[in-house]
C-alpha cells in the first residue's frame, strides 16, 4: 500500500474560516512552498459547498501529486477518491472506515493522550495526530495544552508515526523534530498568512534545516 510512503513532514489543515485568500488558491500556494499533505477541514454546515471544494481539490491536487485528506467524512473522502481521511476520536471507528475505504486509503485518527495512543483500534490507522502543543483558536473547546514534554512522551509512547499539531510556528519546526515526530501540522500559520506559499516554503526550509541536524 502506498500509506507507505506517507510523508507527514509537512502537513497542512486547510480551514476555510482560517483562509485569508480562497482556500482552492491556499492549497496551490502550499503545494508551490513544498507542503507533503493537506488535510480539508471545513466545518461549514453547507455539505454541498464542502463537496464542491473537497472535488475541486482533489482534482488539482491529485495532479500535483500532493495527497488531499477528508477530515471528519469517510463518505466525502469516498465521494472525491480522496488519498485519505483524519478522524477524531466522535468520528467513527476505525475498523469500519478501513472497511470503507480499503487498505490503500490514509487513514488518520486523533490521538490526544496516552490511552487513545496505544488503543488497539490504532491497528487499522497509518498516522496519529497528537496535541494541542499550545493553545489555539483554531479548534473549539480544545483540550489543555500539552506542551513539549508532553508531546516527547507521546511520540515515545506511539506505536504509529505521529503528527504534531495546535498553534505551531516557525519557530517551533526544530523542536518538533527533536520530539521524533514525523512532522508537524499547521492550520493558521499557513491558512491565515497574505503569502502562504512563501511561509510554506520557510516551513519547509526549516524541517530540512533540522533533519541535517543544522
Ligand atoms: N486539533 C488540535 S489543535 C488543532 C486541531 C485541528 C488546530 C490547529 O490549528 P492551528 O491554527 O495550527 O493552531
Ligand atoms: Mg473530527
């Protein structure tokens, strides 16, 4: 399957409410700054409008080889041939979305502590996504910030490769590194930037910075 080749190094979650430009020219702009992955997460109540963009996307990005997630909908990701889909731990089991979407489909799950970390359900998931590192307006009613103690301890504890995510920087990227993180995931910095393929390309610049240990 070519989960294996999953590269979580730079990943994006593309929040149309976060978008200062429209989220379709976003994604093109971070698939110019070299992102390995966006994941849709569009929380409008306008199911044909998240269709509609989740279809455009895929399309486009499917030619740039750059692989489109589906958060929250097993039957969006199915719908569009999406390369995956990100679940949270109220948005089904994952055995069934495996059964759903085959073994070639990424499957994602979000993993905030060290019980979801090692639950055996993990089995049918390629990724992890554990934070929030710090506090942010992205998510709703978040829970408590877990700070890079607590991210080293739960990329330590996971059986499954792990993104890092809630309010990462710039700054940061070098730090996520050193947690063994297979990357790291950004809403806003990227989303809410005038110039997202220019912060992209920084982003990316500096997780390569860090892989050579520089
Ligand atoms: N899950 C935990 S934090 C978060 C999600 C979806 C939001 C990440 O967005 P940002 O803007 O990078 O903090
Ligand atoms: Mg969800």
């Amino acid at each position: 399957m070519h989960n294996s080749q999953l590269d979580l190094s730079l990943y994006l979650i593309l929040d149309p409410a976060q978008c200062r430009l429209a989220p379709l020219e976003v994604a093109l702009a971070a698939a110019r700054g070299g992102i390995s992955l966006i994941q849709l997460r569009d929380k409008r109540a306008d199911q044909q409008a998240c269709l509609d963009l989740a279809h455009q996307l895929q399309h486009r990005l499917a030619a740039l080889k750059v692989p489109l997630i589906i958060n929250d909908s097993v039957v969006i990701a199915k719908a569009v041939g999406a390369a995956g889909v990100h679940l949270g731990q109220g948005d089904g089991d994952l055995a069934t979305a495996r059964e759903i979407l085959g073994a070639d489909v990424i499957i994602g799950r979000t993993a905030p502590n060290a019980q979801a970390l090692q639950a055996d359900e993990l089995r049918f998931a390629d990724y992890v996504g554990h934070g929030p590192v710090y506090a942010t307006a992205t998510k709703q009613n978040h829970l408590p910030p877990i700070g890079w103690s607590g991210a080293t301890a739960g990329v330590a504890l996971s059986r499954k490769p792990v993104v890092l995510i809630g309010g990462l920087r710039l700054i940061d990227v070098a730090q996520v590194y050193q947690t063994g993180a297979q990357g790291l995931a950004v809403a806003s910095a990227i989303c809410g930037a005038s110039d997202p393929e220019s912060i992209t390309r920084q982003f990316r610049q500096a997780w390569s910075l860090a892989v050579q240990g520089l």
